[in-house]
C-alpha cells in the first residue's frame, strides 16, 4: 500500500471518530467502480460513504475486502432510504445494508432524507437508535434535515444525530445550518463539496488562493470545506484527483479568502442542487 500522510479526525458527541475527509461513492458501480474505491482506500481514504439507494454497497464491502486493511481501520456510512421510514422496514432495510455489504456493523448509517410528506422520519429514528443500542450501527445520523425536522427527532428521542449529511460548497454555503449544528453538537457532512456541474474551479478568489498556495483549485475548495469544520466527501474516480482531494491538511487559507470564497454563495432559499440522488420520492 503507498505512502499517505494521516488524515485528522473530528470527535463526535456519541464518542466515536470519523475522519476529516471521507470518499463519495455514488455513482460508482461495478468493476469500475470498485477498482476507484480499491484506488481511493490505497490513497489512504478511510471513511466510504454508499446508501442503499446507490445501488453500490456491494461493491463498497468488495472494495474494503481488496484493499486488505482491517475492518476496524475503514469506516462505512450507508444511508436509509425514503421508502423504508416505518420502524421494521428500517430494521430490515438496515439489515439488507449489512447483507449486502457483507459486514457485521456499519460505522454510521443516516436517513438519506426526512420526506416530510410521508412524515415517518421519527419512526425511521427510532429504529436507528435502536439499532445503534444493538450494535449493528456504530453511529447515527441523518441527511437533508432542515432545523424543524432536526427538531423533531431530537425532541421525540432525546438523541442527537452525530452529523447532517447536508449540500455544501462554495456556491451553496449553509451559513444557517452550519450554526445550527454547531448549537446543537452536530458535525456537518457536505455531499457535492466541489458543486458538482457549478464548481467554481475558475471563480477568481479560488484560482487566486490556489496560485499563491501553489495547489489546485479543488484543494482550494476542499480546503475551505476543513477550515469551516465541514467535512466534505469528494467523489473522484481518478487517483491523482484522489490523492489531490485529501491533501489539503498541509496550508492554510486566510480568513479573507474563505469569506472570498463563501461569498459565491447564492442563497435563493432553495436546494441549488437536483442530483437523483435527493429525489424525495426514494
Ligand atoms: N446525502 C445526499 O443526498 C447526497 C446527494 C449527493 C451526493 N451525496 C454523496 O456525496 C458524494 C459527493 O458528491 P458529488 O459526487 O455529487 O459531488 P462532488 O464530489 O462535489 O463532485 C464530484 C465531481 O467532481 C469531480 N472532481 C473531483 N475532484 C476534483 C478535483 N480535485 N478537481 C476537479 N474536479 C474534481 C469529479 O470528477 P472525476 O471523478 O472525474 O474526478 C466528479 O465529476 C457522492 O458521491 C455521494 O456519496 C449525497
């Protein structure tokens, strides 16, 4: 296995870790697909983020068996989807993840997304922390949460999820619920860190900082993901933007060039994004 420097860690409120950067998976498939998770864990990745409704959790199990690290050095999150909120689906649904991934916990598990239509995410909760209580999940978070329905679980359960998985990146920059979060001892996770098709590679403030910094501008964006304490799970399927994606723990932005850099942001009052991933309907 190469050579990679450590990557930090954030302590969670539960006691568990996870790492300052985790890999995206979706929508890595098949042989492929296994060979750039092989390559991202090689790169010294140890936290790989699936759901069932990636379709890939299979090849995220076969992916950890053919780096050969040990199972306790890789973290796993998978996520519970939309149709199986009620309480024995989510028991099963968290079950079927295991199956699938052929492992006998998952590091974290996150409902993908609250469908506040369907209004069964309490339930769906429930489930998770009971499944934590049993040790099947190690950890317990959600996913597309607003503040209401952060709420809501916390004030039905008295337990507090360890991260929202929310989107995140220049373009979109959460301000509002990056502070919840921090009031209420909730790690942010950031899908899309890069702003997938609106990454702002050629924004200004990032090539700028990435000239003075000598690094480029997807270390720029990633690093400014670290230095607001997000934690960003970039997907790449190439292993030089792999290996680029997680060495950002070696400069610093100044405080001007994050605030530069946050002001991209547009805050219309909607998800910017409209990836598949997200549809409500899952
Ligand atoms: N919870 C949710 O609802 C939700 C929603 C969406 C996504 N997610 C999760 O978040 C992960 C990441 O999100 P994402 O894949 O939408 O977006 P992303 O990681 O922001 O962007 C991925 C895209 O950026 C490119 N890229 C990666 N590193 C780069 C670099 N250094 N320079 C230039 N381009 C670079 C990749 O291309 P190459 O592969 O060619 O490098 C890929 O096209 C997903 O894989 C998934 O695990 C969760």
């Amino acid at each position: 296995m190469a050579e990679h420097a450590t990557i930090p860690t954030y302590k969670l409120h539960d006691g568990n870790t996870l790492p300052a950067i985790g890999f995206g998976t979706y929508p890595l498939k098949g042989g492929d697909g296994i060979g750039a998770m092989v390559s991202a864990l090689e790169a010294g990745y140890r936290l790989l983020d699936t759901a069932v409704n990636y379709e890939n959790e299979t090849e995220v199990g076969e992916a950890l068996r053919r780096s050969g690290l040990p199972r306790e050095e890789v973290q796993v999150a998978s996520k519970l989807p939309g149709r199986h909120h009620g309480y024995d689906d989510a028991v099963a649904s968290v079950r079927g993840s295991l199956d699938r991934l052929g492992l006998e916990y998952v590091d974290l598990h996150l409902i993908h997304w609250p469908n506040p239509s369907v209004d069964k995410y309490v339930e769906a909760w429930r489930a998770l922390v009971d499944l934590q209580k049993d040790g099947l999940v190690r950890s317990i978070g959600v996913s597309n949460f607003t503040i209401e329905h952060l709420g809501r679980i916390i004030d039905a359960t008295g337990v507090v999820p360890v991260v929202n998985q929310i989107e995140l990146h220049p373009r979109f920059p959460q301000p509002e619920m990056r502070s919840a979060h921090e009031r209420l001892g909730i790690r942010t996770e950031a899908w899309s860190p890069m702003g997938k098709r609106n990454a702002p590679l050629e924004e200004e403030v990032v090539t700028a900082a990435a000239s003075r910094l000598g690094v480029t501008p997807g270390q720029v964006i990633l690093r400014w993901h670290v230095q607001l304490g997000s934690l960003p799970i970039p997907k790449s399927a190439n292993p030089d933007r792999q290996r680029q994606n997680l060495d950002v723990f070696g400069f610093e932005l100044t405080d001007d060039e994050v605030a530069a850099i946050s002001s991209l942001g547009r805050y219309d009052g909607r998800l910017f994004g409209g990836d598949p991933d997200v549809h409500e309907e899952m």
